[in-house]
C-alpha cells in the first residue's frame, strides 16, 4: 500500500486537519410505510398516498411494519453491527405543515442496530475503516411545496411516515474524498442488501455531514451539522467550503458556534439554520402508541443466512475463482447486478475475455446511455456467444468488436450476425494459400526483401487480410506466410 | 312507552328477543326522552334520531331474518370520544367543533357488528380532561341525581359525565365510556350507575381520540353489573390496528355474573384510609367488606404504599403525553382553523381560540415535564413512580385476589364548586388513577346513598385480565346492597 498524504487545509497558522462524520438518511426498500401501511411511491399525485394515520387523524394509530424491520436489521447486519433484540420508538415533537402529528416517530436512546464497521475503498484502492454508531428507524416528513403560489405553501403528505434508517457514523473521516468514498460505499452496501434503492437524485440516500476542524493532534473541535447533501459532489463541496469557514474564523481568534447549517448547491455555500440557542426542544418520550420492539433472535439468524455475498467478499471470490484483475474485479462488484451479469455469461468461457467485454465495451455503452447492467439490451448469454467464437476461432477479436457493435445496434445473436454477414474467418489453407501466392507473385521485390528484414512480413498479413475482408485466421496466415517466404 | 327506557338492558334484550316490543319501539321511547331530558342534562352533544330509528329498522328486520347478534336492537350512548363514521365527533371540544370523521372506532364498530344502535353522541371534559364535566365546550351536564331537599345542580363527575347521567336518567341502555385516571368509575360513582375500566389493551383505542395513550381504556357506564358485562364483552376485541391492544381470547363476561365467590381473598388497602374521608364513605367501604365476608370471603389487610405519589405522578404522565398527542391539532388539516399572518400566528390563534382553560393547563405541563432539563427530574421520575405503583399491587396480589376501596372520597358536587381549584378537582381521581398506572381493571359499583340521598360507589380492582371476577364480586355486592339507584326525575 502506498503511503497516502494526509488531507490539510492550508491556514495562515499552519495546517488543519478536518474531522468528519456523517448521518445518512436512506429511504427503505419497501411497497408501504413504516407505521401505516400506505404506499411508497416516487412520482405520484401528491397526497394521493396518504392514509388517515399518515395525516394525523384523530385517534388513527401507528403499526410497525414488519418488512421495514426486517431491512433494518439486514442493514445492521451487512454493517457487522450489533442488532438490538429489544429497541424503543419515541417521538420528536415539533410543530411544522408537513409533519401532520405534531411528532416524528424515531428511534432517540434504544436504536435497533448498535455499533458497526464499514470497510470502505478509496479510488486508489487502498482502504480505510468508518465505524458504524447506530441505525435507527424513523418517518420521513412530508414535502413543503413553496413555490406553487406566490403567498401560499402546499403540502404533500406522501413521503409523511415512509421509513428511512437512519446510518450515525462515527467522526473517523479525515477528507472530502474519504467522506465521498464511505457514501458511495455504503450505498453500495445498501443497494447489495436490497434495503435501499441508493437513488440519491430522487433524495432516497441522503446525507447530514458533521464537520469539525483541528490542529493535527489537538482535540476534538466544535462541530457544525450540514443538513440534507444529496451528491457526492456535494458532500465534498459542502465539506471543503464549511472547513475553509471554520479556519477562517478560528484563525481570526474566534470560535465556532455548534449549530446546523444549510448547503446552498448554487452557490456552493453553507448557511445558518439555526443555532444551539434557538435550537428546538424536540421533547423526545416513549412513544406510548408503540411496544417495545422486540426481535426473535432465531428471526434475526433467518435473516443473516439470507444475506447476499456483500461487496468485500465478491471483489476476493471474482479474483480468485476467475483469475480478474483487481481492477476488473473492482468494476464489476461496483453494483451486484453488474457482477451477476458477468458470472452469467463467464459461465464456461474464457473469464478475462468476458470481463473484458463487461467491463469496457458494455459498460461504456451503458454508462452512454445512463442504463443499468439488468436494463442490457445485449443478455449475457449473447456475451458468452461472442467470446465463445472468438474462443473457436471463428472470428478474430477484430472483428468481434464489430460484431459487437451490432448486436449492440440489435441486429440479433453473435452467431446469427456472423453467418448473415459472412465474418467467418478464412482458416482455409488451400483458400489462403493461393491468396499469398498470388500476392508473392506480383511482389517478387518485397518478397525477397523480408528475408533481410523479417518484421516486413507485416505488410504480407495486410495484404492478404486485405484480400479477404479481415476474415483471414491470423494464426494460419502467420504460419503460411513464414513457410512461403522462407523465414 | 316510556317505561321501556326504565329497562336493564338484559331487560331489554329479552323483551326484543321475546317480541314483546321492537328495537324501534325501544328507540323511538328513547329518542323522546332525550328530546325531553337533555335541555336540563345537556348528556347529549349531538342526538342523531334519524339515524338511531334507520338503524332500529334494519336491526329489527335482522331479528326477524334469525340473524340477532348479542345486543341486537340495544339503544345505546356513545361518549364523543369516539369517532363515529359520519357523525360529528368532537370529544367536547372546539377545536373539533365541527369534525365529521371518515371512519369508524373499533370499540364502536364492535357495537354495532353485534346489533346495537346508536342513539347519539353523548357529552364530555374537553378531551377528556376533568371530572366533573364542566371543561366541555359544550356546557356542564347535570348529574340526575339531586340532594334531598336541594334544586342545586351537582356535577355527574367526568370525564364520561355524559356517559353517566345519560345511563342514570334512562336517555340510553347503556354508554360507552374512557378512563384515563377515573373518568369511568368516579361518574359511575357520582350517579349510582356500574362502570368498569377493562385492563388496560383489552378495548382497541383506535378510533377513539387520545387523551394519555399509555392510560386511556374503554369501557361501558350501564345499570347494572350484568349490563356492563354484556357491553363489555362487546366492545373488547384485539385489535391489529392498535398495538397496545392484547391478542388474547374475550370470555363472556356475563358468565361470571352471579358466580360464587367463596373463599376469594379480598385485599383491604389501609393506604386508601387518606385523611379527611367521609366517615359515610369509611361505612360504605366496611358495609361493603361485610357483604364479600357473608358471601364466603375472606377479608386481608394488604398495603399499598406508593399509592400517595400515584397522583402527582399521574398529573406528570398524563399531561406529558396529552401534550404529544393534542400536537396534531393545529388547524392545518382538520377541525378549528383560526387565520393569521404567518405559520406561527395560524398555529397560535387557532389552538388558542380551539382548546379550552385546563386543555391548555395540561398541555403546558406537559410540555414542561418533557422539556430538556426536566425530563429527568418530573418524567422520568414519575415513570418510577408508576413502576412501584404496579409493584405494590403485584405484592399484594401475590396475597388476595381483588381489592375493595371506595371509587372516590366525596359523593358528587355542585357543578362550579371545584371549578376554580384544579388540584381540589384533581383529588377526585385519588383512588381510582392507580389502577391507570398499574394497567389493572377497576370496576366501581354503586353501594349506596349518604346522608343526603347521593349515591356512593365502591371500587373493586383486579389482577391484570381478571374483569370476570369482579363482575361476580360486584353482582355479589349488588344482590347485598339491595340498592336499586334510581334519581327523582327533576327534569
């Protein structure tokens, strides 16, 4: 591993060093919300998925839903957490439009998951360790719609009570990069496990940063809150102007107040929302609407032997049961459906030949086109059947890149396209031997040439593939035309 | 006909199922007593007559199909906590003034699934929050019973004093009610009527508008013990829509009406003889072991020490949860919307104008016991506190199988006396909030009358789901008393 240096912010007085952790907000996986049963949907007519529970009717109470739950503790359990048998929901108690109780239902002193870790990558691919503090179930809000009328808000209920987790961190983070590299880690996780779909533009992963900045080796810092950054460029955005902030101000001898803060993405900025004074007393208490929680241990085993292969694990299985690179390894584990695809249509075939394939021509095409590796117009079995006539030498892996090309444009099977179009390469000798005969006759110079300067046989090989279109197997021609000039 | 609205209902059911008279007969004697009564009473906030003779018909059309449930044709009351599809629910507040609930409350839904009829919606403390009915924004009730020689109106107690002088003065065969830290068993008291708070999870509370989460149970107001378990064992249900609510089997309760009680061990709690009890009240309690000893039953003293911080704690859990619970009132969706210039303004005109004086007193210490800060010293503490409540009675019934205590410590009051004085008002739940806390079921039943002719009421509490029992303790002490509390009509 290489010696990384360390992030610095460059002050007047000398380097800071940033301290970072993270609050990630991922919407469950899941068709209904954590205490109503309504549905969850992105998209919808606004308040069209709303039940009388959701909109704080009177005497309407909350259930848990089961399947929520159980994606909580999937998650705690991907994370290497601790999963809490018995966690308590309280109620945080505010007044706003879209929070139709005048409460949020959370999970405040006993949590579901307990204490984690996440091994996460860097680009570099050296690696690092954030520890998990806890995972919490609460509600979502609903949205405030400001700008539908000049003097009025609107309110949507329909995200009001779909369950998010909560994922705390604790502050291990040192870098922008580093903070961007756990987000894009644990989404990946999350997407792995199935209990969040990781979609950041439609705000389903989002994320609150603690930033805090020190002198290398002093204390702990006050710590501001970045509220709701949704990119992971953002995040670092976010991070680098909030730490700059910081700087400045302690090195102009002030201090910093602990408060949350806003990012404004368009001007890259972050601002006040409120400080620790005005901050609110949210009154969290048991919410007496709600038993304690408590999980069946054997339930819990259930769900751990269900687990998928998680990211760490496939990335060594890919090395070694199919001899990758790290670096293809690295691509195809980025997403499971891409890793699957891969394993299907590496079934019996030259492996590195697939990955290829996956990883460079598909992948780029994909990636084009902003499609997902289970949304391939080309199934994996048409990969297979492409590698597998490179394999036979039925075509050159020339004109397999053509062939490719093709079947991207959906002009059907590898084979079909092969035969319909006549790229069958020529390992005929009699065929290609009067090819190199011809071609020796009418060049009687050159021929004699190569024999003092054999890399001259290049312009033989082009002429012949030349002749016949490409198609000309280039280990057969190779051999014909050392025989026929002598070499 | 109005001597029909004079039956039990077990009464009443036999004369419907022997066709003596029809459930609309049966309503239509108590749509006119109603009309006649409630101008003096003010029980009902809201008679729905159309509604109750409509539902009368079907149900007297189902019992000539051979399709009777268990209270088919039973003419009853239902306290405005409960929301009623289609009907007003407003538990007695403004802010609700004018809130017409699309969906039903299990408790009620229950009612109806085994035949009964609604007469109307019946009146209220704001949100359940009194006793002696007078925080309803829609006036006091009167209590039907008056002192002898005396034209001052008294309180029927709260906060189902709707529920309780509505059952007392024959406008209903039986009510539906909630008790939070006594609002069941001190009305029932205050109007020689039987009243039973179920252990707490037996009554589904989905439906029903939310005082004390944690507190609140259903349970009926009726003439009589039997009344009470027939309405019971209705109303009680496990209920997926309500997390609180117990999946465990409803016997019929009715079943243990008349059972014999030899040789149950009945607890005496020397910690409910407070200072200042009326020495009537003391009498009634010893008349009361009496009756339970010449039935076979063996009387125990048992201790229940925590019982004087149940109060205080009480008026901490409470209001902390009440505080919570009453957020969702804030003129955005439903009921009372006040303008203003901004959130903040809307917010405040609107639960100003919409929640009543001690509405307000409660949210507001309850907001002040969970406030950070105070959550250790006033919640947390008082959470404590409810832990020893329930340990004492778990101690004590490791000994006996019930206790007997009075309901409350005073017979019923003039209606504007203790208005003035919460903490006097609050001394009214003194026996009966342990069993809230505790979780247990308490059933009070009348034993008598003082010396200016008010019923008194006696309280029998229980192991956790051992309402069966009481009943046959309570039928016990009915048969004993030989009281037959009925008011001189005033009105």
């Amino acid at each position: 591993m290489t010696t990384r240096a360390p992030f610095r912010i460059q002050g007047r007085t000398g380097e800071w060093e940033v301290v970072l952790g993270l609050e990630v907000h991922a919407q469950v996986a899941s068709k209904a919300k954590l205490f109503s049963g309504a549905g969850v949907g992105f998209g919808a007519e606004p308040n069209s998925q709303v039940s009388l529970i959701d909109a704080g009717f009177p005497g309407m109470l909350p259930v848990i839903n089961r399947h929520c739950v159980e994606q909580a503790v999937r998650a705690g359990l991907g994370l290497r957490a601790k999963i809490n048998l018995t966690s308590h929901f309280d109620r945080k108690n505010y007044f706003y439009p879209d929070l139709p109780q005048g409460y949020q239902i959370s999970q405040f002193k006993d949590p579901i998951v307990g204490e984690g870790v996440l091994t996460v990558e860097r680009n570099d691919g050296s690696t690092f360790e954030v520890r998990i503090e806890r995972i919490h179930l609460e509600q979502d809000a609903g949205k405030s719609l400001h700008d539908m009328d000049p003097n009025l808000t609107y309110v949507d209920l329909n995200r009001a009570g779909v369950a998010l987790m909560e994922i705390v961190s604790h502050p291990d983070m040192r870098s922008p990069e580093d903070a961007a590299a756990y987000v894009k880690t644990l989404r990946q996780l999350v997407r792995y496990l199935g209990v969040c779909d990781g979609d950041m533009e439609k705000g389903n992963l989002r994320a609150d940063v603690n930033v805090s900045v020190r002198k290398p080796g002093a204390p702990l810092g006050t710590r501001c809150e970045i509220k709701n950054v949704n990119s992971m460029r953002f995040i670092q955005a976010a991070i680098v102007y909030e730490a700059t902030r910081q700087v400045e101000i302690l090195e102009d001898g002030g201090s910093i107040d602990q408060e949350t803060r806003l990012f404004d993405s368009h001007k890259v900025e972050t601002r006040s929302m409120r400080s620790k004074e005005d901050a609110h007393d949210y009154r969290y208490f048991p919410d007496p609407d709600l038993l304690p929680l408590v999980l069946d241990p054997a339930w819990v085993k259930d769900i751990e032997a269900s687990l998928p292969e998680l990211p760490d694990a496939k990335r060594a299985r890919l090395q070694s049961q199919y001899g990758l690179s790290a670096y293809d390894a690295g691509v195809l584990i980025a997403d499971a459906a891409r890793a699957d695809y891969f394993e299907a249509a590496a079934k019996g075939r030259d492996a590195k030949l697939v990955a290829n394939y996956v990883c460079n021509e598909l992948l780029s095409k994909l990636s084009a086109q902003d499609l997902e590796f289970d949304q391939s117009p080309i199934p994996a079995e048409d990969i297979a059947g492409l590698v597998s006539l490179i394999e036979t030498s039925v075509i050159s892996s020339k004109i397999a890149k053509a062939v490719f090309e093709r079947m991207w444009a959906g002009e059907g099977k590898p084979a079909e396209i092969v035969e319909r179009e006549g790229l069958t390469q020529v390992s005929d000798v009699g065929a290609l031997e009067s090819a190199i005969d011809a071609l020796i006759a009418a060049n009687p110079d050159k021929a004699a040439a190569v024999k003092d300067k054999p890399q001259a046989i290049g312009w033989f090989v082009g002429q012949v593939m030349k002749a016949t279109g490409g198609k000309a197997n280039p280990a057969a021609l190779n051999d014909l035309l050392k025989a026929k000039l002598g070499l | 006909m109005s001597d029909l609205t004079q039956l039990t209902l077990k009464g009443a059911l036999e004369g419907l199922s022997a066709g003596t008279f029809s459930s609309h007969e049966l309503t239509e004697a108590f749509v006119a007593a109603i009309e006649a009564a409630n101008p003096a009473l003010n029980a009902y906030v809201l008679a729905t007559p159309e509604k109750a003779l409509a539902a009368a018909k079907a149900s007297d059309a189902r019992r000539a199909k051979g399709e009777a449930g268990p209270l088919e044709g039973a003419p009853l009351g239902i306290k405005d906590l409960f929301c009623t599809e289609g009907v007003r629910t407003t538990a007695g507040s403004k802010i609700l003034g004018s809130f017409v609930p699309p969906y039903e409350s299990t408790v009620t839904a229950n009612l109806w699934r085994d035949g009964a009829v609604m007469l109307g919606k019946l009146n209220m403390d704001e949100f359940a929050m009194g006793s002696s009915n007078e925080t309803s924004y829609f006036g006091p009730v009167a209590n039907p019973w008056r002192a002898k020689n005396s034209n001052q109106t008294l309180t029927p107690g709260g906060s189902s004093g709707g529920s309780a002088s509505a059952v007392a003065a024959d406008l209903c065969l039986a009510a539906t009610a909630s008790d939070t830290g006594g609002s069941i068993r001190q009305p029932a008291a205050f109007t020689g009527t039987v009243g039973i708070k179920p252990t707490y999870g037996r009554c589904s509370r989905f439906g029903m508008v939310a005082f004390a989460s944690s507190l609140d149970q259903a349970g009926p107001i009726a003439k009589t013990v039997e009344d009470a378990a027939l309405m019971l064992t209705s109303m009680a249900s496990h209920d997926a829509k309500d997390s609180t609510s117990l999946d465990i089997e409803i016997p019929d309760f009715a079943s243990f009406v008349g059972a014999s009680v030899k040789g149950m061990k009945i607890g005496v709690p020397e910690d409910y003889r407070i200072d200042g009890l009326p020495a009537e009240i003391a009498k009634l309690w010893d008349e009361g072991v009496a009756w339970l000893k010449a039935a076979g039953c063996e009387i125990k003293s048992v201790r229940l020490p925590h019982t004087r911080y149940a109060l205080p704690a009480y008026y901490i859990i409470a209001p902390a949860e009440a505080s919570s619970n009453l957020a969702r009132y804030d003129g955005m969706r439903f009921g009372l919307r006040e303008d203003g210039g901004s959130l903040s303004e809307v917010y405040e005109a609107s639960r100003a104008s919409g929640f009543g004086p001690e509405v307000k007193r409660r949210i507001l210490i309850g907001a002040y016991v969970l406030s950070a800060g105070y959550y250790d010293a006033y919640y947390v503490r008082a959470l404590k506190v409810r832990r020893r409540i329930a340990e004492d009675f778990t101690q004590a019934f490791a000994d006996v199988d019930a206790i007997l205590t009075p309901t409350t410590p005073s017979a019923a009051f003039p209606v504007g006396e203790k208005q003035s004085d919460p903490v006097a008002m609050y001394l009214n739940d003194i026996f009966t909030v342990t069993t809230n806390l505790a979780g247990l079921p308490g059933l009070s039943l009348p034993g008598g009358v003082d010396q200016r002719g008010l019923p008194l009421g006696l309280q029998l509490i229980g192991r956790p789901l051992e309402e069966g029992r009481l009943f046959s303790l309570a039928s016990v002490m009915e048969k004993a008393s030989d009281f037959r509390p009925r008011p001189e009509r005033w009105w």
